[in-house]
C-alpha cells in the first residue's frame, strides 16, 4: 500500500532528486534555497551553504561572492561613459544578510546617478590667485609682473565677477584694441583663460569649466606695421571706376564689388548661400562645422545682396554657376577678372584682393580705427555685437574714402 504525499512533499523530493543528480553552482544554490524556503527555514540557509557566486536577477550588479575563506556582497557597475566594469563591496555575511545588501545596493546606485553637485564659479580675483599659486609661480618668470597686470585689468574692477561669466563685450573693454599694449593684454587674458581651463601640459586639471569659451578668442588687434604694399590711392580709384564700367548683369562685378567695399576673400563670396545670410543682425556664414567661416556685412554690402537677391534664380547660392545652378561660381573667375584689369590698367602686383586688405587697415590706422578682427572671413562662430559694430564702422568709414576717391579721380 503506498503513502500518499502531500504537495509539498512531492516537491521536496523532487528537490532532493535533482540535487542528487550533482548539479553544482548557482543552480545547486537555488535548489537548495528553494528547499530551506519550502522547509519554513531561514532564507539565508541558501547562502550559507553555497558554493559558488549567485547573481541577484531581480538586482542588476548585486552578486552574493563566494571564496574561500569569506563571503561577501559586492555591486558590479560600469560608469557613465567609461569602457571597464567597477566593482565595490558592500558588506560581508553573515553580518550583512541579503535584506541589508540589497539595501546597501540601492543606496549606492541611487548615488551614483544622481548628477555631482557642482561647485560655486570662482571669482575671477580668486582664478587670478590659482592662476599664480598653481601656474605662475612655477613657469612664469615675470609672474609677479603678471599678477599686478591681471590685478590692475580684471581684478580691480571686475574681481568680484564670476571667471565663467565674463562676456565678449566685457572682454573687449578690458583689451582696448586701439589702444597701447592691446597685443601685450590680449596675450595675457587668452594666457590665463587656457591655463585655467587646463588646455595647456604644464597643469593636470585646471580651476575653469574646460568647455568653457574663452571671451577673449574673437578679440584681435592689429599688428603696428609699416606699410609696405606698394598700392596707391591713384591706384584704387582707376580700379574702382573699372569695375563700375562692368556690365551690371555680370555676377562677377558684384564680387567685385563686394570685396572691394567688404573686403575678405573671393572664395568667401563665391561660396556664400542665402541661408547663410543673417540679415537683421549682419553678417554671414559660408560651410559648417569645422569648415565654418564667417564674415561681418556693412551695410551697404546688405544692400547690394538684397538688391542681387530680387533678382535671383531659384539657386541656393548668391552666385550660381553659369553652366550649373546647382554649383557655386569658382573663385578663380573673378581673381582672373581682377588680374586681367590689373593688367589692362598698369596696376603693381601687389594689387590683389589680400593687398586692398592690407591698404584698408593701414588706412584706418592712421584715421584711429583699428579693425578688431582684420583678417575677415573667420573661422569662428557667431561674432559677437561689440565685434560687428566696431567693424561695419570702420567699413562705413572705408567706403567713404573709396566714394571720395572715385569722385576726386
């Protein structure tokens, strides 16, 4: 006559039958834990008697280590973008028993995805300090001159502003480009900002955000030359009147023309796109990216587009090729232009796009205007208003000399 078992027990020696059959590892674990459950024993029995490492499913990371000599909870993590695994202990049993390790686990990964508080911006008195503590004192010779230089231009009116928080127009004051010793402070301040933000070998870590843009970057000043360029004025207003003799409807004369009054390069003009054209606020864009270029546009400039843009075609670009709308003009086809003129005209070598440049600056130099970005276009992003606005005043300035020059030849 046979016994008849109960449910629990057919599960039980069912149990017992699969450990008889030599499973081992986390299976034999779980078999054995599912035994101690059912038995009404403690649940730590499983872990107490296991022989190999058990993975908490229901845990991501949570692994119950099993050596030798100790058994211990550890919490397996990979940071937020980092290649490699980290691992932590959280506690060792019997002391930590599963309930605590499990809380333990919560706590450390509630820690780890919460963001880092982040630290309140220095003063910019307080990065002149690291900067000489931590840079100057050891690579600087004249670090002494320095410090009272950064002291007397940013500290003693500025010192109390955040160093993250200085603004172009607020840089440009500090610089005063038209001024003695614009090259010498502008140095200085680009100095102490990349130094700051670690991006130089002589510190491991610097005291500024490294993301953060420097507000001297745009700021240029222009070297204190002689003028060398063998252009005369004569010169520039035989050139002038050539141009306004082309016919109107050839694209090349407003290339021409843009670059004589705007100045910058041909293959700027020839690669300029109405989408790059920010109308109300002045100034234009060529590529993107790394490949980014951008020029201020005076105002007479944005008129002569607008009036270029009424009677566009369907082209994406301000100057379509002839034979492929779909193409920009090359620009060689206005610098062959420009040659052939200079040729026609008994102009020097000289007179080329980059020496009408050159004899620009010169010229507002001995008028008190120095541009503070001469080389336009560059290779920057948006330029900042105070930029622009110095900029177009000298090109305003610079068409009026060119005006007084057609009418006086």
């Amino acid at each position: 006559m046979s016994i008849k078992m109960s449910p629990k027990q057919q599960v039980l020696a069912l149990l017992d039958q699969c450990l008889a059959t030599g499973v081992r590892g986390r299976v034999q674990a779980v078999i054995k834990q599912a035994i101690a459950d059912i038995e009404g024993q403690s649940s730590q029995r499983g872990y107490q008697h296991a022989d190999s490492d058990i993975n908490e499913a229901d845990y991501p990371g949570l692994i119950f280590k099993v050596g030798k000599h100790t058994r211990r909870w550890v919490y397996r993590y990979t940071p937020e973008g980092a290649r490699s695994t980290r691992q932590m202990t959280l506690g060792y049993y019997p002391q930590m028993d599963r309930a605590a390790a499990i809380a333990a686990w919560e706590a450390q990964r509630l820690a780890l995805t919460e963001p880092p508080q982040s630290e309140p911006s220095l003063t910019l008195n307080q990065a002149i300090t690291r900067y000489i503590d931590h840079y100057g004192r050891q690579h600087r010779p004249q670090w002494r001159r320095e410090r009272q230089q950064l002291e007397r231009w940013l500290g003693d009116e500025l010192g109390e502003l955040a160093a993250d928080s200085l603004s172009p127009d607020q840089a440009l004051q500090v610089v005063r480009p038209q001024e003695s010793g614009a090259r010498q402070r502008l140095a200085l301040m680009r100095r102490f900002y990349r130094v700051g933000r670690g991006l130089c070998d002589e510190v491991e870590q610097g005291w500024l955000p490294p993301t953060l843009a420097c507000p001297f970057e745009q700021i240029q000043v222009a070297r204190s030359e002689r003028h060398t360029a063998q252009i005369g004025w004569p010169h520039v207003g035989r050139y002038l009147r050539q141009v306004n003799a082309l016919d109107d409807n050839d694209p090349l004369k407003l290339i021409l023309q843009l670059q004589l009054t705007n100045l910058g390069s041909f293959a700027f003009w020839c690669q300029l796109k109405w989408e790059g054209i920010d109308w109300q606020a002045g100034w234009a864009q060529v590529g993107q990216g790394k490949e980014m270029k951008v020029m201020p546009l005076s105002a007479p400039t944005l008129e002569l587009l607008k009036r270029r843009q009424r009677s566009a075609g369907p082209s994406a670009w301000v100057f379509p090729s002839h034979s492929d709308g779909d193409k920009a003009v090359p620009h060689h086809y206005p610098a062959k232009l420009m040659q052939k003129m200079r040729s026609s005209l008994g102009l020097p070598d000289q007179f080329t796009a980059s020496g009408l440049e050159r004899l620009s600056r010169h010229w507002l130099a001995e008028q008190g205007k120095v541009v503070d970005s001469p080389r336009w276009p560059q290779s920057s992003g948006r330029p900042v208003k105070a930029v622009l606005e110095q900029h177009n005043d000298c090109l305003m300035l610079w068409v009026k000399r060119l005006h007084i020059q057609r009418r006086s030849d």
